[in-house]
C-alpha cells in the first residue's frame, strides 16, 4: 500500500494520496488517479456549488420521497462507479483492520474540495463508517444531501467494504455559527433500518459501471489545446482561491471536482422529462448567473476558463446568425451515446443568452467519436 504520510498531491496542500494523484497544470484537462494499481487517469470537471444546489432543492420539492430516492440513487452509483473505475485499494486487497487506511484515504481525497473536513470511524467487522462532515458541498446550504454526502459515501464504502448492501443515511445536521455540521452513518440497510426512524433508501445496481480501461484510456488521453491556460494557472492567477478543502471563484461561487461520470449518471438517472426539463433549467439559471462580467468581447475568455476546468478544448464560433460552441476532447465514458449533455448544453445556453441579451437554446449536440476523442457540437440561433 502507499505510504500515507509521505505521499504528496500538487493539489494545493498536502493530501493523504499518492503522488500526481491529481493532475491540473494542463489546459482541457483535469485528472486523477487514487491508487497505484491502475494506469488509468480518471477525468474530473471542476463544477458549481450553486448548481446541484437548485437541482437538488427543487427535485425534493417537486417529487417529495420520489426525488429523494432518484437523487440517491444516482449518488450512489456514481460513488461506486468513482471508487470502482478508480481502482480503489479494498477489503479483498487489504482483509481485516488493514482496510481501515483506505477508508480514510478515500475520505480524506474527497475532502480535498468537498468539505474542511472527513472525520471517519470504521467498525470493520459491523461493515459500519461513521462520518462527521464540516461544511461539505450543498449540505452545507440544504442542510440535507441524498446525492454526493449520503448516497455518494455508500457508494464508496459499498466498494471498499465490497458490500454493495450498505448504505448510506444523514442525520443530526446542525449549523454552528458559520460552520455546518452533519453525520452520515454508512452500513448494511438493515442495520441502518433498526437505528433510524427516517427513511433509508438503497440501490444495488452497480453491474453495468465498469469502464474498459484501454477504451477509457484511449478517449481520454491527454492532447496539447490551444488554450495555454489550466486550472492551476487560474490558482495562481488568484481567479480562484483554495483554503481548507474549499475552492472559490472571485470569492463569491464554491467548486469542487466530480469525477465525470457523476455528469453521466446524473441525466441517465432522470427518471421523466419533467426531471430532465429541471436539470436542463437549473443548468441555464447558473450559467446566466456565473459570469457576469463576461460580454461578447471577452467571450473566449471564458471558454478558456471552461477548459481549464477540464472540458476540454472549448471553442465558440458566431456567424451572425448561427451560434456553435464546439467542445473538443470532452470527457468520455461509455454512457455517451445515453444522454443528450443536457447539464453541460444548458449551462452554454444560458451563458451565451446573457452574453448576447436574448435567450438562446442550443439545440443537442451531434456527437462525433470518428477522430478518437469526444467532440461536442451545439448549435443555436444568435
């Protein structure tokens, strides 16, 4: 196993990770790798705080226990499917108490810009993690979280525990004053049944997540963009700013990093149109809200900080009457051809109405794989 203590991550601060486990000083690019038993770098996107925010709040209020379940469990597949095509190090790998130093690698990765803090106790033999989280993404304003918080942590411990029964539930979310606070107790669903009188929600089918590795490899091979900016150039450019697991753009919009297959699992987990009409919406409200300052002159400039947060290459182009936004190397999973990029389309749509003072829809994209990466094109009226 790696050794814990001595390992470095450029990711800002000293993280409890292998080496270059997150790789951010290439423009187009971000990624990641946890475990020194795969040669595979998963691709991560930079996203808003602001946005799984208004998605979540509103699939709550409009689908009630409906939404809830749906949200979880996407959550959970997607951790299962992070941990998984990562190759997190497990229980098979590491038997008895010795697996105990995953969780709390795993934990403490996710800290990285999730949360100011992962505390973790392990009860190995129970299958049971207890976590307390200090102003983790989106809990820290719902005051709740089925997707990344709950469901996201079951899916990981389902893997490093390889018990895909186990589950996840919140509880005893508090705010101390500008600090929030919540627990979340992961364990088999009938343990978790017995402790709590709330609802526990579970999903089990995680048999279609796996990614080729080669293929995944292939797809996703870091190129040379024509963009010379990456994230890191951004940090050190102080556009965005990094203290205690939290990253911020000009103060105001929190980000953290999804490994991308949450974007993926995240529209392919709609359950209706209505469901998808909402992710698309929630997307055009905070790319009309994110960039303020932006107007047609410096429209490049942000597609530029776009692929610095690791879309790939990003570009624009305007004929007077056609707008097209073509997205070059965009991260790729095998769901490609199962979802319309709704969260990414709506995000362009509403940037670019702002920008041009009137609303543009961009239509969904055409798809092209023909050149061995994933190319993006959407279109709109101008």
């Amino acid at each position: 196993m790696v050794d814990v203590k001595d390992s470095v991550v450029r990711l800002y601060v000293k993280r409890f990770v292998i080496p270059r486990a997150l790789i951010f000083d290439r423009p187009g690019f971000v990624d990641f790798k946890i475990s020194g038993k795969t040669t595979v770098n998963l691709r991560q996107l930079l996203l808003p705080e602001s946005f799984f925010v208004a998605l979540e709040k509103q699939l709550v209020t409009e689908f009630g226990a409906e939404g809830e379940q749906t949200l979880y469990s996407i959550g959970k597949r997607f951790g299962y499917s992070f941990a998984l095509n990562g190759r997190f190090e497990n229980i098979k790998d590491h038997p008895g108490e010795a697996v105990k130093d995953w969780v709390m690698i795993a934990s403490k990765f996710v800290e990285g810009t999730y949360a100011s803090n992962i505390s973790q106790e392990t009860d190995v033999k129970n299958k049971t993690v207890k976590y307390e989280l200090k102003n983790f993404v989106v809990c820290r304003k719902l005051g709740y979280d089925f997707f990344l918080a709950t469901a996201g942590a079951a899916g990981i411990i389902a893997w490093i525990l390889q018990d895909i029964k186990i589950e996840g539930h919140m509880y005893d979310s508090l705010f101390k004053g500008s600090d929030q606070f919540c627990k979340v107790t992961c364990a088999p669903v009938d343990v978790l049944s017995k402790q709590f009188k709330e609802q526990v929600y579970s999903e089990t089918q995680v048999d279609d997540l796996l990614e080729d590795a080669s293929t995944y490899r292939s797809f996703n091979t870091e190129v040379d963009i024509q963009y010379k900016k990456s994230f890191e150039s951004y940090l050190n450019a102080k556009l965005f700013s990094y203290s205690e697991g939290i990253i911020v753009y000009k103060q105001k919009e929190r980000f953290f990093l999804m490994e991308v297959s949450g974007m993926y699992l995240l529209e392919k987990g709609m359950k209706n149109e209505k469901m998808k009409k909402i992710l698309f919406d929630c997307a055009f409200r905070i790319g009309q809200e994110l960039f303020p300052e932006i107007d047609k002159r410096r429209l490049l400039e942000v597609m530029e900080l776009l692929s610095a947060l690791g879309w790939g290459e990003v570009l624009v182009l305007s004929s007077g009457e056609k707008l097209k936004v073509i997205i070059n190397y965009f991260p790729w999973t095998k769901f490609y051809k199962e979802i319309d990029f709704l969260m990414i389309g709506g995000f362009l749509s509403g940037l670019c109405s702002r920008v041009y003072g009137k609303e543009i829809i961009l239509k969904k994209p055409k798809v092209d794989v023909s050149k061995g990466h994933l190319a993006l094109l959407f279109e709109g009226a101008e």
